[in-house]
C-alpha cells in the first residue's frame, strides 16, 4: 500500500515536471511576447503558468463569444414576436462542462498553490536586506551595516526612457544566491514589485512583510541592471517611487562597490556632500535648487533660502497655529533648519501644507545638507 501511493506520487510529479518541461517554453514563449526577460529562479514557473491560463481563457472565450453571436443572429425573432421557451435538459452535456472546467481549475489551483509555497519560505542561508518604504521612495539596508537611498533616475529624452543617475545608489544584489526581502512600510500602503524577477509583495504599515528569490547572474563583466517599482497607488507621487536594482556579475564586484560606495565622503566638501544627500534622499524632489524654478513644487524652494531677512521669510508653528517670522541667517538660521529637517512639521513655510516625509538623516547628514542650503544662492 505505501509502495502504491509513493509510487503514483512520484509518477504524478513525473509527469507534471514533463508536462512543464515540454510545454512550459511553448506556454511562455507564445504569451510573455511584450514583458521583459525573466532574470530569476522564479521566472520560468510563473511564464509558463501565465501563459497556461492565457491559452485556456482563449480557448474557453473564442467559442463562446462565437456561439453567442450565432444563436443571437439565427433565433432571433421579429419586433412584437410572442416569447416562447423551449427548455430541455441534457445530463451528459451538463456534466462534461461541469467536469472539465473543474478540473482544470482544479489543476491551475494546485500548481498556484505548489509555486506560492515555494516563494513563501526563503532558503536559511539567504542573504537578507532589509527595505524601508515611504512615501516616495525606498531605503536599503545590509547585513554589514551600511544604507544606501533609491534611485530613482531621470528621463533621457533622447531615447524616452528613464535612467539611473547614481551607480552607488539603488538596490545592489550579490550574484546567484536567494536573496531575501525584509519590509516595512513607514506610513501607506506600498508594494515591491521587480518585473524581471516576477516577484511582487505588499508593504503594509505595522507589519514586516518579506519576499525571496535568486537572480540570474550577468553573463558580462559589468552588472545588470532593473527597475524596482511601487505598484500600489499610495499618494501623488506614486509613480515616482521607483529605484534602480543591479545584479553584480561576482562577489568580488558586489563587494568592490559596497568599498567604493562606502568611501563617497573622503574627498568631497560639506557642500558637495550635502548635494549628493539631496538627491539620494529624495530631498531634491520637492524643493528647488535653481533659481526661478518652474513646475508646482510641494516644498518652499532652497534657493536664496539662506541669508532671507525675518521679513522675508515666515513659519506657522505646529499646533498654536501662530505665524511666526525668522531669519534664515546666523546661529538662530542653523538652528531653524536643524529643527525641520528633525521634525519637518515642527514649523511650516506659510503657504505650504505637511506633505514631507519623515527621512532618516543623521546628524553628520543633517550637517552636510545645512551646508549645502547655505550654498545655494543667497549669502549671509
């Protein structure tokens, strides 16, 4: 009796591991046309599954729709016909679109359910980064203890596309090992999606959510390169919130960049520090940096910000609601900006609402971007 059950389970999932073998390629070659490469251990799986329940919808929805409109046409009757009913009743014909449907339904579940299973639970020895949502933007942090910010490029024009604008930044992976994904979100509702990986996971505030796989290693000496998008709505800039991904072609390079990436502060000012901070911090998306900028800013701009007389610029304090005017000059200047950047909402630029996210600056950080805002523009 054992050796019977084992027996058609073994030959069960012989078959299955033919049947995906044979037809999988077909399957996906047929309807992935339009989505990018699959670049993980997980791509293959969900192509083929997609492209299975693609051809079934085909098959199932052409004859209806076809039947649909013949019977419409061949019994219709004339305006003011009287309404006649011929209801008969056919057990076999009940049956086989009842079973067949089941069982194919009954299939596509099973194979869900397997493939879910093993997209649930990492490997133990997965190489694990832990990923800060927030409205708009991503944080990374590794096992070795070091942080880097999205990316989230910019649109090249010449060829329509978006492009990353800092190696350094952005989401690095090590080559051909599981990888899992430890999130959290610090306000709404996010999700982690790379298309190339076939991995999407919500991010839901209050929880730690997670997400493995185990990407392809590039074939050339450089690594290769991806987009990690938000594919749940959460606010204005949603479509923003998105950040580059690198796979290294080796250990050696993954661990050169963390090197390099590390270093980024020996040989540059405060001021140039705080404008590389500006960018990685997403910072730059909100407030102005030039002079006369145009577009709706959701920030007061930081150009000319330093050196603005009491006159010239005023604040509403949380909470008393009472307008208040300061000098962005001087110690009591420095100390303003220290103040909002650790809590932005401590007192607002009249004219502009709480829609700052919270940011993680240190206060080296918040040093390096005070400096910056004092070299933009005005001088005291």
């Amino acid at each position: 009796m054992v050796g019977s059950c084992f027996s058609f389970e073994a030959l069960s999932t012989w078959s299955l591991s033919l049947f995906e073998s044979r037809c999988g390629g077909m399957l996906a070659s047929i309807w992935t046309t339009g989505m990018p490469e699959g670049k993980s251990n997980f791509a293959s799986d969900v192509d083929w599954m997609y492209g299975f329940i693609n051809i079934v919808n085909v098959i199932f929805f052409v004859p209806i729709v076809f039947a649909l409109v013949y019977f419409s046409i061949r019994f219709r009757k004339p305006p003011g016909a009287k309404a006649e009913s011929d209801v008969s009743h056919n057990t076999p014909l009940e049956i086989v679109w009842t079973v067949i449907p089941m069982i194919i339904v009954v299939f596509m579940f099973f194979i869900g359910f397997r493939d879910y299973n093993k997209m649930l639970a990492a490997p133990a020895d997965a190489y694990t980064i832990h990923v800060k949502a927030q409205q708009w933007s991503w944080g990374f942090d590794y096992p070795n203890g070091m942080h880097t910010d999205y990316d989230k490029g910019a649109l090249d024009k010449d060829n329509n596309r978006w492009a990353p604008t800092d190696p350094d930044q952005g989401l690095h992976l090590p080559p051909g090992v599981p990888i899992r994904m430890m999130m959290t979100s610090d306000d709404v509702l996010h999700s982690f999606f790379i298309p190339e990986f076939r991995v999407k996971q919500d991010v839901v505030p209050g929880k730690i959510s997670s997400v493995w796989f185990t990407p392809d290693t590039p074939l050339g000496d450089e690594p290769d390169m991806y987009w990690l998008l938000c594919t749940e709505y959460c606010g204005t800039s949603h479509s923003e919130m998105l950040s580059a991904v690198y796979v290294h072609p080796t250990w050696d390079s993954f661990l050169a960049w963390q090197v390099r990436a590390s270093s980024w502060r020996d040989e540059q000012s405060w001021e140039e520090r705080g404008e590389i901070l500006s960018r990685r911090k997403g910072c730059a998306q909100c407030h102005s940096v030039v002079a006369n900028a145009k577009g709706a800013w959701t920030g007061p701009t930081w150009y000319g910000l330093w050196g603005k007389t009491a006159k010239e610029h005023a604040v509403i304090t949380r909470g008393t609601k009472v307008r208040e005017e300061i000098a962005v000059t001087g110690e009591g200047g420095e100390a303003y900006l220290l103040e909002s950047m650790r809590d932005p909402f401590a007192k607002l630029a009249e004219g502009f609402g709480e829609v700052m996210p919270i940011k993680r600056l240190s206060e080296e950080e918040i040093l390096y971007l005070i400096a910056y805002i004092k070299s933009i523009g005005k001088k005291e």
